[in-house]
C-alpha cells in the first residue's frame, strides 16, 4: 500500500468521519432514525476514518491520484 492521502486530505476525512458518526449514532435529528440514513452515515463516517488513519485511499489508487505532496 502506498500513501496516496496528504495531511489537508487527511484532516478533512477525519472531520467528516466524526461528524457522520455523530449526525448517526447523538444528533437525534430525524432524518438519521431511519436505518439507511443512520448505517449508510456510519459507514461512510468509518470508511473515512480507516483511510485517514492509514493515509491510503483506494479510490485515489485507482484513479491515480494523490494529494500528498512527498510521496
């Protein structure tokens, strides 16, 4: 695996992923009571979790693309 996400890239998934994860799990806001919203928010929240943390992003793999600029 070679790092393909750069520290901007980096701290915006992580800011995203948190909020996912909480509009999901304690906003309490209507539109995430229902199951696909609420999942499908803490799914997309993890996934940018994981690839934050691991500064490797599959898609960017694939479209050969990367936002850091020492690699």
């Amino acid at each position: 695996m070679t790092t393909n996400v750069g520290a901007i890239d980096r701290i915006l998934r992580t800011a995203l992923g948190v909020v996912l994860l909480y509009l999901a799990f304690a906003s309490g806001m209507e539109l995430f009571a229902s199951p696909l919203f609420k999942y499908g928010a803490a799914v997309i929240g993890i996934v940018m979790l994981v690839t934050s943390t691991l500064k490797m992003c599959p898609i960017y793999s694939i479209l050969g693309l990367k936002t850091c600029k020492d690699c």
